[in-house]
C-alpha cells in the first residue's frame, strides 16, 4: 500500500519574516524551516505543501509553539532524527508528514523525539519509512503526552538482535526484522487514540527468511545465560526473528497512567506491548501479529477491555512476569529499584480473539513449542524463579472464536479447518512461579485442538 505520494520538490525562500494574511508564520519566509523556529520562540510554524528536504533534526524547546501544516519533511541523513522536541512544554506538532528518502529509510534515529517535556501534543502527524528500532514516535521522561489521528507506515528494518548484554540473562545475537511505531520510556499520562501503524514493506514469510537470513544466529557467548534458548542456538537458528512493537510503553517500574484505545494495528510482531502501570487498553483492533498484547516485566492494574484481536499466531493476550519485575526491597539494597514492580491485579474483559493462527506466520509458530504456544489467552510462569508470581486477574466476557469451522476458501472451495490454537486459555499449572488468584468467569470460548482450558475453569 502506498498513502502519500510527494509532491515535487519546492525551493525555500530566504528572506525576513512576514505573517501572512492570516496571521500564520510560514517557513517558506525563512531560509530553512529550523531558522522560522529559532526566529519565533513560542509561536507554531507553518510548513506549506511541498516537500522540505533537512538534514539535521529540528530543534524545538521551551514553551509553546510547534509545527503545523501540509508540508512534507525528508530527513536525508539516516544519522539525524527528524523533528526533536527536548525540555519543552505545549508544544504541538499537527498535520505534518515525516518521511525519509528511498535510500536513507533504514536508520537507527527516531522519526519524532520527545524529551523531557511535558503537555505536547501529536496530532494528525504521518511518519512514513522511518524503519528501525529507533521508533516512528518516541516519548522519554515525559508527562501528559498525547499522540492522536497519526499515521506511521512502514517502522521496521533489517536489523541485529543484539542479546549479549545483559550477559547473565542471553548471551547471543540473531538476524531480525526489528521496529517500533510507538515508542514510550518512563512516561506518566499517556493518551495514544485512534492512530493507525501499519507495515506494508517487511512480510514475515518463509521467502523473507530464506532471501534476508532471518533467525541466523550471529554471535554467542562463551558462557550462556539463563534465559538463552540453548537448543535453538545449538542449531543456528531461533525463529523469534521478528521482533518490535507496533505500540510499547515500557519502564520497569517508572512508566503509569496510560491510556490506550481506539488505534488500528496491522502486521505487528507484538501489536500492544506494554511494561507499566495503571492502565487502560481498550477497543482497538490489531489485525496480523505474532501477539495481540502482552503486559510483562512489572505490569500492574490494567484493563484491557473491548479490543479485537485477529490473526494473531501465537499467542492473542499474554500476560507474565518478566525479568525485570520484582519484589519490595529495602532502600539501602537498591537505592534506584526498591518499590515493588509486580504483575496483576488485571481485567482481561469483552475482548474478541478471532482468526487465530491465520496471520502470516503461523507456519513459522505451528507445532512449535510446549502446549502454552498458540493459546489465545496465556497466563505464565515468571521468567526467572525469584520473579514475583502473576496475580489477582479477572477473565470475564471474553469470546475466543474458531473460525476455521465456518470454512475457509482453499482453491475457490470451501474447507473445514481444524482449530489453529491449542487452547482457547491456558494458566500455567506446574512451572514456577506459577499464576495465583485467577478468576475465569463467562466466557464463551470454543474449543482449541487440545480443549478449552488446560485446567478445570470452574474451579476458578
């Protein structure tokens, strides 16, 4: 798919500010768009239709002003952001299309950066072929963002999965497709509503591994950490290559308030990933992901309600305690990470987990794994033993519908397909440390290839 085409390339003007009849501040009065910023503290700048060639990131900082307008910004250097808002406060960045030139779309730089900033508003704004683990939008240290309207195409490049580091946990590199749309660090009130990330350029299909190497392992260490996948390593290849996030919001512990709802996602590694607190997910639809949403790593008091997760491979809700959660500790132990960072106290409720095991690689995930692979809902262990359990969760109102038993067209014929999850719920039973305090209330969940549930839902 292709959203924007670009106009041909306009000449900036130099000359002297003049408002126009309207009263806006155009950059085309300016000899670069950075000049009518620097010129104008405080004020929002105009960026007329055209395409705007820069190659370092825009500056904006301190109170008030912004851009706005039609006009497209090329960032032709993949060693610069494209717009950078740091210690600034209401600033507003709206309408405005943010892309990079054939050539230059692989990058490791964010398409918009913001920092230390608190009230700003993105709105309306298109991120086009900004690819990399950089993010199309990236929010750090921040309160009281809002990212609404927006358009990010095309987010992820080819890129190294470099897990040496930390040493005691992996220890191993592998080839991968990587990006991120959304990209929030230690941020506290977060809105994203009604944006739409999709990728249309990298298609996680066996030609794609074949053509591009994915999964090929890279680099191993001497001595192999806990969490590494010993077998997969032994063999060369893992087939977690795809990797990002269409939304993340991560900070162990620092990041809280969120809310997120009403974004359309399509063809994700994880649609919704989420490592924070007191949050709210609800009616957005991902369409095409290795997971719907997973919270993880110290997720605490979430709803996710009202959402539609479809074509998902392997798993459509997660939720587990990451190796970054853990208990209470005494302030003298670690000065930096003493409060709790623990996981539960959530409501998965009236959420819609249809066309399971239908997105584009489900060849990649079938029959892989223990029985918790391909579940559309899974409560897990922790990842390490002294992670503090998952617990106190409310399952309720939930449907997990087979679709393969309506028939699904294979060679203009109709054919009935056995279901392509194993269970339509699992909760870890035996591995510790296991799920505590789950409540599974009605449901309606059709029956996977192994069952409904891999424990007896009654009794919870």
């Amino acid at each position: 798919m292709t959203f924007i085409k670009y106009a041909a390339a306009m000449t900036l003007a130099a000359g002297t500010a003049i408002a126009s009849p309207t009263g806006m501040i155009s950059s085309g009065d300016y000899s670069t768009i950075q000049a009518a910023i620097d010129a104008n503290p405080g004020e929002m700048i105009y960026i007329p239709n055209g395409r705007h060639e820069i190659d370092a990131s825009l500056m904006i900082e301190g109170d008030g002003g912004g851009l706005y307008g039609p006009g497209t910004i090329v960032q032709t250097s993949t060693e610069q952001c494209l717009v950078r808002v740091h210690n600034a406060e209401n600033v507003t960045i709206k309408d405005v299309t943010l892309s990079r030139p054939e050539g230059a779309t692989d990058t490791t730089q964010e398409g918009l950066f913001i920092r230390d900033s608190l009230n700003i508003i993105v709105d309306g704004v298109k991120v086009i072929d900004n690819r990399g683990p950089g993010g199309s939008i990236t929010i750090v240290d921040c309160e009281s963002i809002t990212v609404r309207d927006s358009f990010i195409e095309n987010y992820k490049s080819l890129f190294i999965d470099d897990r040496m580091n930390p040493p005691e946990l992996y220890g191993y590199a592998f080839q991968a497709i990587d990006g991120t749309g959304i990209k929030a660090r230690y941020v506290e009130g977060l809105v994203v509503r009604g944006n739409r990330i999709v990728e249309s350029h990298f298609q996680p299909t066996r030609e794609s591994v074949d053509s591009l190497g994915l999964g090929k392992i890279t680099k191993v260490a001497e001595k192999l950490g806990r969490l590494a996948p010993v077998k997969e390593i032994e063999n060369g290849y893992t087939p977690n290559w795809h990797q990002g996030s269409a939304i993340v919001v991560t900070g162990l512990g620092h990041s809280r308030f969120s809310i997120i709802t009403e974004n359309y996602i399509e063809n994700a590694a994880q649609g919704i990933d989420m490592h924070q607190d007191n949050v709210i997910l609800s009616n957005n639809i991902v369409d095409g992901a290795i997971i719907g949403t997973k919270a993880m790593h110290g997720s605490r008091n979430i709803l996710i309600e009202g959402n539609q997760f479809l074509r998902c491979d392997l798993w459509g809700i997660l939720l587990q305690p990451g190796a970054g959660s853990h208990p209470a500790r005494s302030q003298k132990e670690d000065s930096e990470r003493y409060i709790a960072n623990t996981d539960g106290g959530t409501i998965i409720a009236n959420n819609i987990i249809s066309d399971f095991g239908y997105g584009m690689q489900h060849w990649n995930w079938k029959g892989f794994g223990s029985d918790a692979h391909e579940c559309a809902i899974l409560l897990r262990e922790g990842q390490l033993a002294e992670n503090p359990p998952l617990k106190d969760v409310l399952i309720t109102g939930n449907l997990v519908y087979d679709n393969g038993r309506d028939g699904i067209i294979q060679d203009g014929k109709p054919v009935v397909e056995p279901p392509r999850f194993r269970y339509a719920i699992y909760v870890e039973q035996d591995l510790e440390p296991k799920p505590q305090n789950y409540l599974v209330r009605n449901n309606l969940f059709n029956k996977g290839s192994k069952g409904v549930a891999n424990f007896n839902i009654s009794d919870h």
